[in-house]
C-alpha cells in the first residue's frame, strides 16, 4: 500500500512518529479539523501540539482551505501531534506536487524513525546497569 492516494474524492496520507500512526483524509473546504471523531481543539488543548499539527498548511499559506479528517491511535498526544504533520504533509503533495520541496526542506515529509529502545535481559532499562558492588 502506498503512504498516499485518493480515496472517495478525498487525499489520503499515512503519517507516523514513534508509535503513533495518523490516517489523514484532506478535502476541500472551509478548515474543519475533526481528530478521532472529536474537534480539533478537544484533541489538543495544548496550542503548541495544534501548531505542530498545522505547520504544513502554514509553511504553503493554505490555512482554512482545506477540511481535515485524521484518525490516529498508539504512541502519545506529542508523537500523534508530529504523526498527524506528517500525514497532512504526505496528503498535500499528492494534491499538488510543486509542494514537494519546500515540505520536504522544511523536514515534513521524512518519517523520524527514532522509537524508543527496548529494554535488554539483566539490566533495569535500555542502557541502565545494575550498580556495581565489588564485595
């Protein structure tokens, strides 16, 4: 499956971050944001997490033109906030690909990979030792 498509007349865009996975649906319209079934503002009391959310739209100058429809799950608000960024991204370039590089320069469009390391056999965490005892 690709991370970008058109599905019933709206652009569709995969976004992840961490454990957080964003199905974005773009259309056009008047900039309803519904996250999960609930508003925008409801699913991100935080400002900064909505700024995050909405910098692809800001980088074009595209704000309240399109309708946005995401459902994300897994991971925290912060990584679904970057996770949802990253599917608005994807979504706008299927729209219109002369986008393409100033996403892509601004980093919107490169999936961050980092994942949180797993804790290893004999130790209390990732990289944590026990304490050392020498008698």
């Amino acid at each position: 499956m690709t991370h970008a498509k058109v599905i019933d007349g709206r652009h569709y865009g995969t976004g992840k971050r961490k454990n957080a996975i964003a199905r974005v649906f773009l259309s056009q319209g008047a900039g309803n944001v519904t996250i999960n079934g609930r508003t925008f503002e409801n699913y991100f009391p935080r400002e900064i997490l909505r700024i995050i959310a909405m910098q692809p739209f800001a980088l074009l100058n595209k704000q309240g033109q399109y309708d946005v429809q995401v459902n994300v799950n897994g991971g925290g608000v912060s990584s679904q906030a970057e996770a949802v960024r990253h599917g608005i991204a994807r979504a706008l370039v299927l729209m219109d690909e002369s986008t393409k590089p100033s996403l892509k320069k601004a980093g919107y469009l490169t999936r961050d990979a980092r994942k949180k390391e797993r804790k290893k056999p004999g130790q209390p965490g990732a990289r944590k030792k026990f304490q050392y005892s020498k008698r």
